[in-house]
C-alpha cells in the first residue's frame, strides 16, 4: 500500500468512526469529521499532510500526491 491509499483509507477510518461518535456518544463529535474533511482540502490545494508525514515516517512508500 502506497501512501495516498493509506491517507485515503485513514481518512474514511477517521470520518466513519466520527459518524457512529455521534450516533452514540455526542453530536459533537461531528467536529473530527469536520476537521478531516478541511484537511483533505488543504491538503489538496497545498500538498502537505500532517497524516502523511507521520505515515512517510513508518516506513509506508511514497505516492504520487504525497512524497
């Protein structure tokens, strides 16, 4: 596994423990969920990670979005 399909697969982990969060704990809990979608974004836009730094860092191979 590459590193843009690990960021790919820890963001969808992040966005769908968010979403039973908030079915079970607390609307507030919709913040992660937020907060994942608006690093996606950046990271679209400007290329950096935080994710993908700490993954490079475990050894995960690079990809084409993220070095």
């Amino acid at each position: 596994m590459n590193l843009d399909r690990a960021i790919f697969a820890f963001a969808g982990v992040m966005i769908l423990a968010s979403v039973a969060l908030v079915h079970f704990v607390s609307p507030w809990w919709l913040l992660l969920t937020a907060f994942v979608g608006v690093n996606l974004l950046q990271s679209a836009f400007t290329g950096f990670c935080p994710a993908a730094r700490i993954l490079a860092a475990f050894g995960v191979r690079p990809g084409c979005a993220f070095r």
